[in-house]
C-alpha cells in the first residue's frame, strides 16, 4: 500500500536509500504542486501572449512580434516544467534549472520596468512587474519545497 502526502499525491518510499543520487528524494509532493502550477501559469501567460498578440500591443505597448516571440518561448518553457513535474523524484538539475530561470526571469522583468525599454504603456509596465512578482513567488515556493523534501529525508 503506497502513502500520499498531505497534497494527495503518492509519496516516494523513505526507507529506501536513494538509487539515484541526482533525483530529488523525500517527499516532494509539494516541489511538484509547485512546479505543475508555474507551467499552468505559464503556459496561461505564453499562449494569452501568443495568441493576443495583434490585439495587445498597442495597449501594452509592446512589440506584436516581441509579444509572440515570448508567448512561444512561455508555451515551450511550460511544457519542460510540466515534464519536470511529472517524475516521481523530479532531477534536482532539472528543479535547480526552473528555479534559476524564474530568479532571471524576475530580474529581467524588474529591470525592463525600470530602464523602460521597449517603451512599455503604464498597463503594459504594470503587467511587467506583476508577472515578475508572481515568477519569483514561484522560485520562493519551488526552493522552499525543494529543501522541504530534502529534510523530510531526516
């Protein structure tokens, strides 16, 4: 009989050593709440982006071609997380890669909102800074939930 964590979903054995040491071991139901999440959320935002291009550059004041080149990169980054998510021990590299990437993607966004470059509306800015901050809200879920399954090990 497998056990669940407190998200419902199957808990990896604690007992047994860990066969591979570049997976992430322990209870990692909420690493992979976490991760599954983003890749909705960005998933959400790439194809909004990609399909709503025409109609929201002039009210974001972005570039249609810039707003498309991103959602397509969001919808291929959406689907890697969401892979990511899927194992039972995610790959800590793997895990180490979002995390990173969302600490970037949060930087650069508060920095094109600062510098003003492309030229962004005011709505455009605030969508900007918003989506940075909810990127880095997943980095901080991610990596707590990364060392959460770690000591769950202890």
């Amino acid at each position: 009989m497998s056990s669940s964590d407190s998200f419902g979903v199957p808990a990896p054995s604690r007992t047994a050593a860990p066969a591979d040491s570049t997976a992430v071991h322990g209870d990692t139901g909420l690493l992979r709440l976490a991760l599954r999440l983003d890749a909705a959320a960005t998933g959400a935002v790439g194809a909004a982006a990609l399909i709503g291009c025409a109609a929201l550059d002039s009210a974001l004041g972005l570039p249609a071609a810039f707003l498309a080149g991103t959602g397509a990169f969001l919808v291929l980054y959406a689907l890697f997380v969401a892979r990511v998510s899927t194992a039972r021990a995610p790959h800590r590299t793997a895990v180490r890669l979002v995390i990173g990437s969302n600490l970037a993607w949060f930087a650069l966004g508060v920095l094109t909102a600062a510098a003003g470059w492309l030229d962004p509306t005011g709505l455009g800015t605030a969508l900007i800074v918003v989506q940075a901050v909810a990127v880095l809200g997943f980095a901080d879920l991610q990596l707590y939930a990364l060392r959460r399954a770690r000591k769950s090990l202890s």
